[in-house]
C-alpha cells in the first residue's frame, strides 16, 4: 500500500475523552512517512459533548460544523494540489514515480587501495 499512498493528502477525523488529540498526534508521523500530506486541520469529537451518554448516540456541537468545513477545503486544496505530482508528465521524469537509472547518473568510483 505504500506506492498507492504517496503523494496523496490525508485528513484526521479523532474522538476520544479529550477529541482522540494525541492519537491524531501520533499519526502524524506516520503519514510523513508514506509520503502523505497531513491537511493540517482536524476533526476532534469529545465523548463527553459530541456523544449522549458517552457513545449511544452521536450529536455532535454547532462548532464541528465548521472544523469540518475547514478540514474538507484544506484536503481539496492539498488533494488539488498534489494531483500533479501522480500525473506522468514528460518535462518531470519524477512525477510518475522513481527515477529509472539513465545518463544524469554518476558511474560509481573505484574504491580506495590500501596504503600499505
């Protein structure tokens, strides 16, 4: 799954006690490394007031709307963005993927001799 998610744009959507904040946290990392763009606004549901009696029923505040709202524009933006780096495109060998070994590459040096 690696390939599949590079150079794509990822958003985090958390609940918990406290909105799931260091789990969202935690993630972040990760998503550096497979190469996802983190869209940088989140999505935090508390149990105690987005949730009636701590989960049976969703009921999200006013507020969420609009954390929502900011979290979907920032992953159309970096998704719109992005699109680009996962197009082949001929002036940008690199835009496909890896590039393939060709002339641009250094011939590898012979190695050093002892000195004896």
């Amino acid at each position: 799954m690696y390939a599949e998610w590079n150079n794509k744009a990822a958003a985090i959507v958390s609940y918990g006690v406290d909105g799931g904040v260091r789990a969202a946290q935690a993630l972040r990392p990760v998503f550096g490394a497979l190469q996802l763009a983190d869209a940088g606004a989140d999505v935090t549901l508390n149990l105690r007031t987005d949730f009636r009696d701590f989960g049976p029923a969703f009921t999200p505040g006013e507020h969420q709307t609009a954390a929502l709202d900011a979290l979907l524009g920032q992953l159309v933006t970096w998704s719109t963005a992005l699109a680009a780096t996962r197009t082949p495109n001929a002036d940008c060998p690199t835009a496909a993927g890896p590039l393939e070994p060709g002339p641009w590459r250094r011939a590898a040096r012979p190695a050093r001799q002892a000195a004896t």
